[in-house]
C-alpha cells in the first residue's frame, strides 16, 4: 500500500521524485538501487516514453503501483503519468575526472539545464558551493530530463573547502574582468571550470585561484544567462581537445 505520507516534495525528505517516462527510466538504469516504488495512473499515456518505461519495469521485475491519487498530489503538472521515488543519496567527485564548480546556484531550472548539458560534453562530476538550490528538488530533476541520474556530485560550505580536496588540478574561473579571452584559452585536463552565481558572478578573489576567463558579448547585453555562459564553457573545453 502507498505510504499514507507521500506529498509534494519538501527538501526535509529523505526520498524525492523523478515525474515522467524519461527521468523514470534513467533512475531505474543508473541508480536503480535507490529506487523505493514507480506510481502510474490507471489511464495510461499510449506514448512510446511510457509504454518504454513500462517495458523497462517489466524486463527489470519492478512492479508498477496504479495510485491516480497520489500522483494528483504530488505532481506539478497534470500529464504526469509516471512517477519513480527514489531515496536520496550522497556521491563524490572522481578526482582525476574534469568537474565543473557551480558557485552558490539558486535557480532550480538553470541547474538542470547545466546538468544535462554536462552530460552532454560528457563531465559528469559537479561540485556546488554552498548556499546553493536543493539538486533532488523534482524541478531540477525534470529540467536535467533523466541527465541527474548519470552524473557525481558533492556540496562544499566553500571553495576552500572544496580546494583542500581537489585542488591539484587546472582551474578556470569564469569572470566578467577575467585575464583572457575564452578564445584563447587551452583547457588542460584534469579541469576545474568555476562558474559563479546567476546574479552575481564570482567574486575577485576567485581570479588568484587559476586563470581566470571572460567570454567576448556585445555592448547590448551585460553577460550571458548562467547556463549558456556553462554550455559555451563546456563546448570551448571539447572543441580544444
């Protein structure tokens, strides 16, 4: 029977949710250790991301709970069809692997965005300096569509803390006055690519941490939004390999 308990996700709960066939079926592929139940409504999409999602359960033994009501309640959107519950879980970074640094994110859509695109340019570890937006929020899962589940993260109380574990790499803070042109830059790997807050940036200091990087816009525009100032990051590093 469903847990009596179950509502709209608060960030005190030990559990979260992944809402939808896509984001269901990465938590059942790559974390399917943590996985509680899947709810599905008694109506069912005929659309191919849920009759997957229902063949996955299936070829995986994982039974499939029809709870109409409960997904009512939880869900932020009312097409949701699907639900995976899952029980949230810590990871570390791999220390030899590039990471990107995100500096006190607050938006939950920005980080999930950011998030997908990593997996994108295959970097798959994600450090987030503290205070930061809740990554199991299921707004942050949705916006990443599944791309959460692949990737290694970890929260620091501060870039200090997270230099004293990983600092022997090569880092690049992004920066509105940072020392060079993104276009001249040779990303040596292992990386550290810090980006700061999205109203914010980052502060000064952060510029002694490596070298420090601008990216080139016009004079109509005071700086890129935080994902696409990420996404041309990540591009830049790939295309220089």
């Amino acid at each position: 029977m469903l847990d009596p308990r179950l509502k709209k996700y608060q960030k005190k709960f030990e559990y979260s949710y992944a809402f939808g066939p896509y984001p269901t079926m990465d938590l059942l592929n790559y974390q399917k250790d943590h996985l509680i139940k899947v709810l599905a409504k008694s109506k069912r999409d005929e659309s191919d991301g849920v009759n997957d999602a229902f063949d996955l359960c299936e070829n995986l033994n994982i039974p499939i709970e029809i709870a109409d009501r409960a997904i009512e309640k939880i869900a932020t959107k009312e097409n949701t069809y699907l639900v995976g519950i899952f029980e949230k879980y810590k990871s570390e970074l791999e220390p030899d692997a590039n990471h990107l640094v995100l500096v006190e994110p607050r938006n939950m859509g920005n980080l999930g965005t950011i998030i997908r695109t990593m997996v994108g340019f295959d970097v798959m570890n994600l450090a987030i300096i503290r205070p930061a937006t809740d990554i199991f929020d299921p707004m942050v899962i949705s916006s990443t569509m599944g791309a959460f589940f692949q990737i290694n993260f970890e929260y620091f109380e501060n870039i200090q803390e997270y230099m004293t574990k990983y600092g022997e790499r090569n880092v690049y803070p992004f920066m509105l006055d940072g020392a060079k042109d993104i276009r001249e830059v040779k990303f040596e790997e292992p990386f550290s690519m810090i980006q700061g807050n999205e109203s914010k940036g980052l502060p000064k200091e952060f510029g002694e941490l490596g070298q420090s990087i601008y990216i080139p816009n016009s004079d109509k525009i005071d700086s890129f939004n935080l994902s696409v100032a990420t996404a041309i990051g990540l591009w830049e590093a790939r295309r220089g390999k």
